[in-house]
C-alpha cells in the first residue's frame, strides 16, 4: 500500500506537471487565441513530447530500481561532475529546442515559456529520482538545471544569437564491461549510462568579421570539451574480480577540438534542414587534443 501511494504520488505530480508546462506555453493574451486551432496543435504535441519523454526515461533509468518515500540526496561529487554537466547540457537543449518550436508557431514570448518549460520538465526529472532508492532529489541538480536554461536565456534575450553552444558526443569505453548493470548493457544504455565516452562540449562562433573574409570560418566552431576515464563507480571504484578494472586510474579529461555547425549549412531541402537542426546538439568528430595526466592526440575523437 505504502508503494501503490508512492508511485500515484509521483504519476499525479508528473501529470500536474505537465498540465502546467502546457497550460503556460500555449498561454496567449487575446482570449479567442486560446481556442484556436493552433493552440490545440500546441498543446498535443507538448503533451506527447512530455509524456514520451517521462516515460522513455523512466524505462531507460528507475524501472529496474525499488521504489521508495520522496527524500533528498546530496551527488555533487559523483563522477567528478559528469552529472551536473549533463544537467546542464540537457536544461539548455531543452530551452533551446522548445524556443524554436514555439518561435515557428508565432507564440508570444518564446524565449520566457521554452525557459519555464525547460525548468519544470527537468523539476519532473529531480521528481523521479526523488522517489528512487538509487538516487534522491538533488539541489545541485536543479542548480545546474538553471545554469543550462540561464545560458539560453542569456544569449538569447540580450544578443539573440547562441554563439555559445552546448553539445555532445559519446563513444563506447571498454569499462562497460566490468560493471554492466551500472554503466550498460546494450549499445544505447553504455551511450546514456557511461560517463566514460560521454563528452560534453561548449563550441564558440569564431569572430563574425573573420567569417567574411573566409567563408569556411562561417561553419567550423572552436569546441572544448570535458569527460571523465576510469570510473567504475560514483565516488569510487569497487573492488571487482578482476585485476584489470581494479588498477584503473580515475581522472578527468579536457578536449580542444573544433566543430562544424551543421545548422549553417544553407539548404532547400526540408529534409536536410529537419536533419540538420535535429543533430545540431551532437559534436561533429573531429581531430582533438586531449589533456589529462598523459595528454594525447586524437585525429578522430566521438
């Protein structure tokens, strides 16, 4: 009974949540908007986005854990930040990727209502983890979940341009191995659950004048990039039954790359627009240059 009330608990405040997420983005001053046909498009599809959303992320993430009462967790530490940057990157694609749909739909302020959105849909995140035994609700989660949509805000109330990006990259890490129920099991988990081939990157617009005088600038970034090598566990690594993963050495990684912005490329074509915008938030592979306890050199870094 104790968990039937734990899990209505968290659907009912999912649901409400999405209620209100909806409700503010299709919010119009002139009351015969309201019930337009255009609203309810808005609508359906910010519900279906949500709702598929919540539950990919619930399969992917607290299906396989117990449920428990809603408490608190402190996971600053954990994987040397990775997480709070992923909190970070995901806030801002958010804001971002909802500011252009609401922006395509002739919404009033779009840059305010794709910011709430972010918030409240990544408050829904915190929520789940919440009622998990694995994790807890995290404040330094939801500060980073500010800093991401603040970085979108930022930009695109005071210059309207985004000329610092968020992206991301991810390759296969061979740690996978020693600790696949943490880390993954199949391809798309060891992509989303291994911070070790996860790379989280801020690409930089070169200087606009430069761009007119070589055009080829217009579409190449500066990229720098952070991932983490060695970790088989949060704060530590555990001792496992293999000599191998038990002399890992854990330490961060900086990357200096370069990226091309796929969503400068002009075309027609309403496929390759869609395809291009649609994979604007993955890093381009590139040649890089790694910095850590014995830095290398990449030519063709994911």
């Amino acid at each position: 009974m104790k968990l039937f009330r734990v899990r209505s608990f968290k659907y009912l405040f999912l649901i409400f949540a999405t209620f209100i997420q909806i409700c503010y983005s299709a919010q119009e001053n002139n009351s015969r908007d309201s019930t337009s046909k255009k609203n309810i498009i808005l609508n359906s599809t910010a519900l279906g986005a949500t709702s598929l959303s919540y539950f990919g992320l619930y399969n992917l993430w607290y299906k396989k854990y117990p449920q428990t009462s809603f408490h608190f967790f402190n996971d600053l530490e954990e994987w040397n930040y990775m997480d709070k940057t992923g909190h970070i990157f995901s806030s801002y694609q958010v804001a971002r990727k909802s500011h252009l749909f609401l922006e395509r739909k002739n919404i009033e302020n779009p840059i305010e209502k794709s910011c709430f959105y972010s918030l409240f849909f990544m408050l829904g995140i915190e929520v789940l983890d919440g009622f998990s035994t694995e994790w807890g609700f995290s404040n330094y989660d939801l500060i980073s979940n500010f800093i991401g949509t603040g970085l979108f805000y930022i930009q695109e109330k005071k210059f309207n341009n985004q000329f610092l990006k968020l992206k991301f990259s991810s390759h296969l890490s061979p740690y996978a191995t020693y600790r696949p129920t943490l880390l993954g099991n199949n391809f798309s988990e060891r992509i989303f659950k291994d911070y070790n081939g996860q790379t989280y990157w801020i690409t930089i617009d070169l200087n606009t004048k430069i761009q007119e005088k070589f055009k080829l600038f217009k579409y190449i970034n500066l990229a720098l990039g952070y991932s983490i090598d060695g970790f088989t566990g949060a704060r530590n690594n555990p001792n496992l039954n293999c000599i191998e993963c038990n002399n890992l050495i854990r330490q961060s990684q900086y990357l200096l790359s370069f990226d091309l912005d796929l969503t400068e490329i002009e075309t027609k074509n309403k496929f390759l627009k869609l395809f291009f915008k649609t994979f604007s938030i993955i890093k381009f592979p590139a040649p890089a240059v790694l910095i850590q306890n014995k830095s290398q050199f990449k030519w063709i870094y994911f």
